[in-house]
C-alpha cells in the first residue's frame, strides 16, 4: 500500500534543467518544428525508425501521429493513435512548462519523494505501461495508418 508518496516543492540547488527537463525541452523544440514541416513539405526526410530497420513496432510506434492529432485538438483519435505517447507527451509538457515558470523565475522545483518500496512499485507500474501499450500497438495496427489531416 502506497502511503508515503508526495509532491514537495523544494529549493533546487541549481537552476539548470534536470535531465528529464532538458530532455522534454529539446524534444518538444524539435517536435515544434519537425511535426508541422513534415505535413506542409514533402522533402523532409522522416528519420529512420525501429519499424523502418527490424519490421516491428515499437511501443511508441504512431506517437508522432498521436501527439498531432492531440496538438490539433483531435483527441479521440490521438489516444487510438497511442495513448502512452500521449501521456509522455503530457509529462514533457509539463516538466518544460514547470521549469520554465517555476525553476526559473522563482527557484522552485517539484520533486516527488518515495520510499524505496514505492519506487520500485512506481517504476514497475511504468514497466507495465510501456509494456501493455507495446501490446495494444501491435493489436491495433494503428502506425500503418497515416494520419488524415
């Protein structure tokens, strides 16, 4: 039973991005200038996936399509897509969004504290997750469809 997991709001001892922080910073950049020119222009090249060289999907196989289709307001069809992207998409989101408006500008960081036991469960619970979606990826046959704008 988890009884001890909380969010605090704590003093960072730096103000540079943590590593998920920067990360979801430098993803949703890229995403913010990729995704758009990927659907006005036919010559950007798409980068090569885990579908492209071994034939199988991924467990974030058509995230490219479920992130669209959530940015175009089209949200049933996004979480048909791939709901963990979307998901993920939601915590990068907020994790720039929490350093740009909070780190930053007032040297507050959210930090959400766990006994050991409990993050076990937390990271087995994200095991799981990726896990089940892999399996909904490959029943629902969704990265062969392209996305309809």
């Amino acid at each position: 039973m988890i009884q001890h997991v909380k969010i605090v709001i704590e003093q960072p001892r730096r103000r540079w991005p943590g590593t998920f922080e920067a990360y979801s910073i430098f993803v949703l950049a890229g995403a913010a200038v990729y995704i758009p020119l990927s659907y006005v222009s036919s010559s950007v090249e798409v980068p090569t996936s885990v579908l492209r060289i071994f034939g199988a999907a991924c467990p974030l196989c058509g995230g490219t399509r479920a992130v669209t289709a959530f940015c175009l307001g089209r949200f049933e069809t996004a979480l048909i897509y791939n709901p963990l992207a979307i998901a993920i998409f939601l915590l990068m989101a907020y994790s720039a969004l929490s350093y740009f408006f909070m780190v930053l500008p007032f040297g507050k960081r959210p930090v959400l504290l766990t006994t050991p036991r409990e993050g076990f469960l937390l990271k087995s619970l994200v095991i799981a997750a990726f896990l089940a979606n892999w399996v909904y990826v490959l029943y629902a046959g969704m990265y062969r469809v392209p996305l309809a704008l």
